[in-house]
C-alpha cells in the first residue's frame, strides 16, 4: 500500500477511494480477528455461551467495560490481557483506516518541513 510521495501529484478520487476500500478492508479483518480471539477465549476460559462471549468481546474492544464476571483465574487472566490488547487494538485499528484520509489531507495541503 504505496502512498504517492510529498512531490508528485495528489492521486484521484476514484484512486483514493480505491486506497480507502484497501485499508477499510484491513480495519474490518483486524476487528473481525479481534472480536474472534474475544469470543472463543471468553466461550472457552470464561465459560460463557456464544451469545454472551461475543456480546463480551465486543464490549470489550468497544471501551464500554465488561458484562460477566470471571470466575476462574484462567478466565481472569485471559479477560485481562484482551483488555490491554482491546485498547492497543482500538487505537491502531482507527491509525489504519484514518491514514489515507490523513495521508490526503496533509499532501494537499502541502505540509513538509522546511529544510532550508
């Protein structure tokens, strides 16, 4: 996923939309993986239905805090390190889709460092 470089022309509209489905795909496989890894560790260490594990998941990696109670130590542990991974995850999850806008935005605006 090559963006043009500060000195060469702004790409298209139809390019860029294209670039943005690109990295719109990348965010959405990332939570889908996420809310996967969620569901199955909650279903299996949490003890929780499927229902409820993925209502946990999404919970979870949403910032909105947790639903169940863990009972287990295994399933304690495990809430614990998705949530720290939850957070790493929602924020470079938007980073990705945010950067072609960004990207865009600061070259058509011509921002650089002034070198001379």
């Amino acid at each position: 996923m090559k963006l043009e470089h500060r000195r060469q022309k702004v790409v298209s509209l139809p390019q860029f939309l294209l670039r943005l489905g690109r990295y719109a795909l990348v965010s959405v496989t990332l939570i889908i993986v996420s809310v996967l890894i969620g569901t199955l560790g909650y279903h299996f260490f949490g003890k929780l239905s499927w229902l409820d594990s993925f209502h946990m998941s999404s919970m979870i990696l949403t910032g909105m805090g947790p639903v169940a109670e863990m009972k287990s130590v295994s399933a304690k542990l495990f809430s614990s390190f998705f949530a720290i991974y939850s957070g790493v995850a929602f924020l470079s999850i938007t980073a990705v889709f945010f950067a072609p806008i960004v990207h865009r935005l600061l070259h058509i605006l011509h921002v650089e460092t002034d070198e001379s």
